[in-house]
C-alpha cells in the first residue's frame, strides 16, 4: 500500500500540475483530481455534441447542395446567358372599361396555377359551345384562316356523343409540336353585345377580355390567356357573338387533341402532351376570329 508522498507523487503525475506547496494536504489533491476527472468528462461530452451538431449541419448544407445542384451531366463549364424572353404579340382590341380583378384566395405554388376570380354570368344551359353545328362557311373559313399560319395542320371532327346525351360537334386542327386549335358553335337569346357583357367573367377571368364590334353587331370577345393543371396546361379562347343569334368559340391550346379528348381519339393524329407556349399569338387567334365572323 502506497504511503502519503508516494500516493502525492501519483496524483501530481497524472494531473500534470505544478507540485503544490508542502503544505497542501491528501484532501486538497483528490479534490483537485476529482475537479480535473469532471472538467475532462464534460469536454468529452462536448466534443460530441459539437461533433453530432456539426454532422447535423453538414447534412443540412448537403442536402441543400443537392437540392440547388444541377445533375453532373447538365453542369456547362461554358458562361452562359439567359435568353431573351420573347414577346407574344397582342391583339389591337381595346379592353372594356373594367377593374382587373383580384382571386379570393391566392396560392404561391410553381406546380398549381393562379387561382381563378369569381365565375359571374349566366350558366350556358343550353346553346353551349359544341351544341350546334358550325355552318360549312364558317369552318371552310376556319380552316383557310388557320392554314395560312399553320401549313402542316391536320383538321379533325369529333363525332356527336351517343343517344341520350348532349351531341357535341368540335372541329379541331392538331399543328404537329405545338398544340390544338378548336372550333364550336353555338347559340344565345338576345342581343349580342349583352350577351357579351353576360359571359365575359364566366370562365373565372381576372383580366377584362377584349372586345371589337363590327358595323352589323357581331361582338367578338377575346378572352386573356389562362394556364390550369397540369402545368404548364396554356389555353385561349374568342367567342363569337352574331346577330342571328349564334355564337362561335375559338380557342387555342398548348397540347394536342388527344390530351383532351381521351384514349378514344387515334394517337397517330397527333402527339399528346403539353407544349412550353401556344401555337397562336393573340394576334393571330383574333386575325382567325375576325375572318370567321366576316364569313357568315
């Protein structure tokens, strides 16, 4: 069994601390080696925690990388440059003398699109577009308008719906790579221009539609461009208000027919799928409308 100096001997070793006085006694030493066994403890306690927090950290910093890192395949070590957005030409309509409204609900979201305004106007019981069979003048000046801006479009007629149901009759031109341009008539009570006034927040628009009257009466409105689920799904549409009472929608969309009609359309009219922007200007959607409405 060791004695007292040897037993101090041991104690000033292992603490690594200057030898005390004389003085100092066995008591004032395994307190002091008590005091350094819990200042080593805690700092070894501590050195995990830090080390845990910093693993913690850098799997937060990693996943933040990955989630902001392009694949390695898609990485350029070429500058680059952002392009110029293009401009889509509008039309030269002015817009009727109404306040761009605001949704009752907004949803910040890149993968849902804006929320629509409040639908306000009488529902199209009867009389809806794709109710009634466009005239044979009204489509052949349809389809001359559209071949003039798209050469390569393949016109389509979707048979009326089986006995029992509402017939719908939708012409359609399916432009390879860029999307689908639809025709369908129909009908209204009253004057046109009230009719406009009526349906131009039926869909849900924010934006006031456009609007060019013609000398007989004949009101063509045009609609702002709208975007729906799946994004990107783009749509635009002008509506025909006549003065014997029918009405002719034209409307532009960014994918093909099949993506709307379903299964029961051949794949090989065209390709489904959405495309980034429509096939038509405002511009050119109302040069087509103007032609219709001038050919009844």
């Amino acid at each position: 069994m060791m004695n007292d100096d040897e037993l101090r001997r041991a104690l000033r070793a292992e603490l690594e601390v200057p030898a005390p006085a004389a003085r100092t006694s066995l008591d004032d030493l395994l307190r002091r080696g008590r005091r350094r066994v819990f200042a080593q403890r805690a700092v070894a306690v501590m050195g995990v925690l830090i080390a845990v927090a910093g693993i913690g950290f850098g799997g937060v910093a990693l996943s933040a990388a990955r989630r902001t890192l392009p694949p390695a395949d898609t990485v350029s070590t070429t500058p680059t440059t952002t392009p110029a957005t293009a401009v889509r030409a509008e039309a030269s309509w002015p817009r009727i003398s109404e306040p761009i409204r605001t949704p009752t609900i907004t949803l910040n979201h890149p993968d849902v699109p804006p929320i629509p305004c409040q639908q306000t106007g009488s529902p199209l019981l009867t009389g809806w577009p794709g109710s009634s069979k466009a005239p044979d003048a009204v489509r052949a000046s349809w389809e001359r308008a559209l071949t003039g801006l798209a050469g390569k479009a393949q016109f389509h007629v979707t048979q009326p719906r089986s006995p029992g149901e509402r017939e719908a009759y939708s012409y359609w031109a399916d432009v390879t790579g860029f999307g689908s341009i639809w025709l369908r008539a129909g009908s209204f009570t009253g004057d046109p221009l009230a009719q406009a006034d009526d349906q131009k927040w039926a869909q849900g628009d924010c934006v006031p539609p456009r609007r060019h009257v013609l000398a007989d009466g004949t009101v063509l409105q045009l609609h702002a461009l709208k975007e729906a689920m799946p994004v990107p799904s783009l749509s635009q549409r002008l509506v025909i208000y006549a003065p014997n009472g029918m009405s002719y929608e034209i409307s532009v969309s960014n994918h093909s027919a099949e993506y709307l009609l379903g299964p029961e359309i051949n794949e090989t009219n065209g390709p489904s799928g959405g495309r980034p922007e429509l096939p038509l200007t405002e511009e050119q959607l109302a040069g087509i409308g103007l032609a219709v409405a001038e050919s009844r």
